[in-house]
C-alpha cells in the first residue's frame, strides 16, 4: 500500500508540474555548449614556417569577434600554416599543414582533447566516414608517387593506414559511405577525383583540370570546382564546374567557364550554389543548366574562403604579408557590404560553427 500511494503521489506532482509549465509559458533554454557556439571560425594560415597559425571566432549576428582562441583557451600556440577544420560530433579537428599535425578540441569551448602528430605529411583537409577519419596527404609537392590518406582511429587519435591517391589530393567528402578526394596535382595540375570504397578500393572519375572544393547537394550529387590550369603555365583553360551521380559515379553535367576564367570557393545554401571567380561571386540553382552570367556581388576574395550562413556570405582576405587578415560580410537580402573584421594574418578557409 505505500508503494502504490508513493507511485501515485509522484505521478500527481509530475502532472502538476507540466500543467504549471503549460499554464505560465516557462521556457526552459538550452545550456550554451561553449563560447564559440553559434558563429563561425576562421583557420589563419599565419605567415609560413613562422608557427602563428591561428583560429578566429565570429558570432552569427557579427557583434563579437575573438582571434587566437586556440592560444587564448590552451595557453600555447597552435602550430605552424593552418590549413582546414573537420567536425565530428562536439570535436573540431585543425589541421596544420607546416606543424604536420592535427589538433582536436571541444568545437565549442576549444579546449584541447589530443593531438595527432605522426603518420601525416604535408596533410591538408579531412572528412568523416565509417567511424574513421580521413586525411588527405601530399607528401613532397612534386612527387607524385608519396600522396596518400591516412585513416585515423577516432578511438586512439592515431593514423591506422594508409591509402595511395593519385598526385595532390586536396579536398574530401563523405557521401552515403564512399569518401571522395579532389586530386588538384599538388604543385602540378591534376584532373580526376578519386573514390574511395568502404573496403578502400580506389577508383577515380575524370574532371576538369585543377579539381578543388566540393560540396553535396539536396540530391546527393557532388559538384566539383575546377579551377582550370593558370595562366603562368603557358598552357591556360578555363575552369569547370561538374556534378557527379555519386549512386553511379559518372559525370552527369558539366559546366564550362571561358578559357581565361578561373572559379575556386563554393558554398551550397537551400539550393542555391554560390561560387567565386575572378574578383566576383555567383549564385546559381542547383537545376540551372548554365552558368549565371551577372555577378551578385563584386569583391576580391583572392587566396581567402566563401561560406553562407544566416542570409549574410562571410568572405576571407588573407592579406598576405600585411600581418593581420580581413572577413568582409554581406546581406544576401541586398547584397550590401554591412561588416568588415580584422582578423589573424593569413585568414583563409571559414567554417560554420
């Protein structure tokens, strides 16, 4: 008998309680996860072998800014050439291209968690797949027989293996299980994307020339930004921007800039494609079957990073040499410039936080 008239009485407070809420409107707000919840980081690059490679926060709402929050929270630097970020779960993982490390923090309070300091060499981007991560590596920049991903055992931080690519493998994303690497040739000229299965067989699509970002639509499909082979060659083409069946992994359409055009960073918002090339920035629709021809916005973004977030475009200025770089933001609602920031020398590749 006490235990029924125990379990009764908590059911009846139980009711209460939730009628009290629903009667006075309580609220109950989630507890922040960190300080640089809600906003976007910036991976400084900082000048090269110098070891001032930083990472700067930015609110959504452009009120606050903090730079060197790695070295603010852990009290040490963080490396030398930062290169890009790769989230899993509450992890941030910060690749450094110089310090060929990478160093996993909380993504939103930055505190340290570990460091992965061997089995990379000359690493650059990282994705998730599998319950593992993967690294792309260029080895020496012009030895196209070094260039390879490392698998990492997110239980151990270590490199488990490692899978030969093609010269230069840059960007990486995960789609449906398959890992898929831009293979920009290092300091060379590449042309294909490499498939990785989850059994690490490789495979490889033929693209444009200079492969570089990427990005997943609603649809699953994978565009491809191809830079196209620079001027300073002495054998220019233009840029392309590709989309790939990833169920089949074929080309299904190709978009061919002019021959002097050179496209580079890409973000994907509600269908939308925005993309930079040539002192401008483009937006075009995921069904369009050509490209835009009038920019939205005019501004140099040259060696920087693109993201979208929020109806503002957050764009990076590295500003090489000058010794801080620059973030310019943008209404989408009108395209008006609304904010510039000062940030961290060589202010590079931007992530949405």
């Amino acid at each position: 008998m006490k235990t029924k008239h125990l379990i009764l009485g908590l059911f009846a407070t139980a009711l209460t309680f939730t009628s009290c809420n629903d009667d006075e409107g309580v609220n109950f707000q989630p507890i922040p996860l960190g300080a640089y919840q809600n906003g976007i980081l910036v991976v400084n690059q900082g000048g090269a072998g110098s070891g001032g490679a930083s990472v700067s926060f930015v609110s959504d709402d452009v009120s606050t800014s903090e730079n060197t929050i790695f070295n603010n929270v852990n009290n040490t630097p963080l490396g030398d050439t930062g290169q890009s970020i790769a989230f899993y779960n509450n992890l941030a993982f910060i690749v450094l291209n110089g310090s060929e490390k990478i160093e996993i923090v909380d993504r939103y309070t930055f505190t340290s968690v570990a460091t992965i300091n061997t089995g990379l060499d000359n690493p650059r981007y990282m994705a998730f797949a599998n319950g593992k991560g993967y690294v792309t590596n260029w080895g020496d920049g012009l030895d196209a027989n070094d260039d390879f991903i490392a698998v990492i055992d997110l239980a151990t931080y270590t490199v488990s293996s490692t899978i030969p690519v093609v010269e230069g493998p840059e960007q990486i994303v995960a789609v449906n299980g398959k890992i898929y690497v831009t293979n920009k040739g290092g300091w060379n000229q590449g042309n294909t994307v490499s498939v990785i299965a989850v059994d690490d067989t490789v495979t490889t699509i033929n693209v444009g020339d200079v492969p570089d970002e990427m990005l997943v639509d609603t649809a699953n499909n994978l565009w491809v930004v191809c830079e196209g082979i620079p001027s300073w060659t002495g054998n220019e083409t233009g840029g392309k921007l590709i989309k790939i069946n990833t169920v089949d992994d074929t080309v299904a359409t190709t978009l061919d800039f002019g021959a002097t055009e050179h496209p580079s960073m890409m973000d994907y918002v509600n269908g939308q494609i925005y993309y930079y090339a040539d002192g401008a920035i483009y937006q075009m629709g995921e069904n369009d079957t050509a490209l835009p021809t009038t920019a939205i916005i005019t501004q140099d973004l040259l060696y920087g990073g693109l993201a979208i977030k929020n109806d503002k475009l957050f764009g990076t200025k590295p500003d090489y040499g000058a010794g801080t770089g620059e973030m310019v933001v943008y209404d989408l609602t009108d395209n008006s410039l609304t904010e510039t920031i000062v940030l961290s020398d060589g202010a590079y590749n931007i992530y949405k936080n």
